[in-house]
C-alpha cells in the first residue's frame, strides 16, 4: 500500500511519528511525508497524491486539518479519492473522539495504516463541505470568541467556560427553517447540522447522528428564560420533532434564512450567512474508522425522529 503522510505545520513536531514512519518503511510499507505551510497546501499535497495513485492519505491536525481533507477530496472525481486516516492533533479533535480514533498520535498513525475505510456521507453548504458538524448561534459564537490561551490551557472545557460566562446575554437570532416534513419560524439560541455528532470540545450536538445513514441531523434549541431550564433539560434528554424549546429532525436537507447574518462553523471553520441550503452527499468519501465505531449505522439502532413522530 502507499501512503501519504500530511502534517499541520502547526503540529509537525512529532518525534515519535518520523521514528515510526522510518519502521514502516523498513517493513516496506510506502510512505512519503508532506507539511503544510499555508492554507491550499493541503489540497495540493492530496491531489498530487491522486496523481500518483497513492492509496491512502493521513492527515495530522486538527477538526479545521480534516475540513480541508475532506474538501480536497470532493474536488477529485469519485473513482481517485485516496481512502482518508486520522491523527488528532488538534486541541477538540471532535469528529475522532466521537468515532473512536486513537486519540495518541502513533497509535492513531498505526490505526489509520492498518485498518478498514468505510464510505461514510458529507453534509454540504454551496460549495463547500463538511464531515462533522456545523453549529450555528450561541455555540458558534463561543467557539470564535474563545481565546486561543484558553483553549490550549483548558482543552474543550473552554468552550464550556466561556459559554456559561456569555449565556444571560446572548440574543437569539430570528429567522425561518425549511426541510421535508417541516416549515416554520424561529429564534435560535442554538443550531446544529450533524453529519457527525459532537463539536466545540465534546459537546454532543446532534446524539443520534451517523456518519453513513444519507441524512443530517438538525437539533435547534429556541429561545428560552432561566425558569425554563429545567423544562430545556427534559426536552434535551427526549429529543424530539415537537418539543417547545428543543426540536430534533434527521432529513436529507434543510435550508435556512435569517434576518442578520448568523455565524456558523464547519467543522470549526468559522463564516456567516443569512440564506444557506445544507444537504448531504451521501458515502462521498471513504475513511478509516474503528470497526466498532457508533458513528456508523450499523453499530446502533436508528432512531428516526421527526416533525410528525
């Protein structure tokens, strides 16, 4: 098999990973090594690796590293995408923590070598792609708002601790949803697009999500005062299309309009919009995944929740 190795730049100080890419070489094992310096080297690393029939790429880095794997990709045509490994490097790592990829970075490298791919969806806005999750309002404006000391201090908790600092004062954003068996009004403290399940250190956004099922999952959370908390909470726990505060749908696609610009993140990569069709390309590309992973649907029962259930 041949692989391509690509590295954040940011992160490319790994010891024990050169150690072991040396091992695998004298096992025979094809790997050639490429870092990133600036934002479209990834993209060319990938498709130079297409060009060159490399079978498997890996990528180290964080949620944004895989964003742009996964967008690379998309821009080959079906039959040369390399199949995609995992190695967090990041400081949330959400989409390998919810899949179950060893977090250790050789441990990671070793699993994302020698392991199975699996066709897994991709959810899309316009142009662009995303593997994981896309959140929207209050949990977007944490993730850009969090200072970077914080984060590397205090991991995904940080996300948490400013959120609860921030949360007496946010203001919901207004505007209308569309998707099958659903139209309406709505004021948003929270939106979440889940190809995925978790985003913004851990939090478990989109609980009934699998990354091979052909839908999105849509959790919104309304506007709502300190005495509603405790009725929150429940329709938290039961997740469904009809709750009061709290509403569950998994639908092939949803469009969006706002009347301000409402910031959002794909896969932690931050940008606005007002108007936004979101759709899934279902089994667009194949990663190496645990075997046993949750985020795959034949690891649990799918739950399908909706408007009218």
């Amino acid at each position: 098999m041949s692989i391509r190795l690509i590295l954040n730049g940011k992160s490319s100080d790994q010891p024990k990973l050169r150690k072991m890419v040396t091992r695998l070489r004298k096992q025979g094992i094809g790997v050639d090594v490429r870092v990133t310096w600036e934002g479209s080297d990834i993209e060319d690393f990938i498709h130079q690796a297409s060009a060159n029939g490399v079978e498997r790429v890996i990528v180290g880095g964080g949620d944004g590293t895989l964003h742009g794997a996964a967008n690379a990709l998309m821009k080959l045509p079906a039959g040369r995408r390399p199949a995609l490994g995992v190695i967090p490097l990041g400081t949330a790592n959400d989409f390998a923590r919810a899949a179950g990829i060893p977090l250790e970075p050789t441990e990671a490298f070793s699993f994302a070598v020698r392991e199975n791919a699996y066709p897994i969806d991709l959810g899309k806005i316009g142009d662009a792609y995303f593997i994981n999750v896309v959140s929207g309002g209050f949990g977007a404006s944490v993730t850009a708002s969090t200072p970077a000391i914080l984060k590397r201090m205090l991991g995904g908790g940080a996300y948490s601790l400013v959120g609860a600092a921030r949360i007496l004062s946010f203001s919901p954003y207004e505007g209308r949803l569309r998707m099958p068996g659903y139209e309406g009004k709505a004021a948003m403290v929270v939106i979440a697009i889940g190809n995925g399940r978790q985003a913004g250190g851990s939090q478990e956004l989109a609980p009934k999500a699998f990354i091979d099922d052909g839908l999105l999952d849509v959790l919104v959370i309304d506007a709502f005062r300190l005495r509603d908390v405790p009725r929150l909470v429940r329709e938290l726990e039961q997740l469904s299309g009809r709750g009061d505060l709290v509403r569950y749908f998994q639908v092939p696609w949803l469009e969006i309009e706002c009347e301000q610009s409402l910031p959002v993140t794909l896969d932690g990569e931050m940008r606005e919009i007002k108007q936004a069709r979101f759709e899934v390309v279902p089994k667009a590309i194949e990663v190496v995944l645990p075997e046993d992973s949750k985020l795959l649907e034949r690891n649990g029962t799918h739950a399908l929740v909706g408007s009218d259930e």
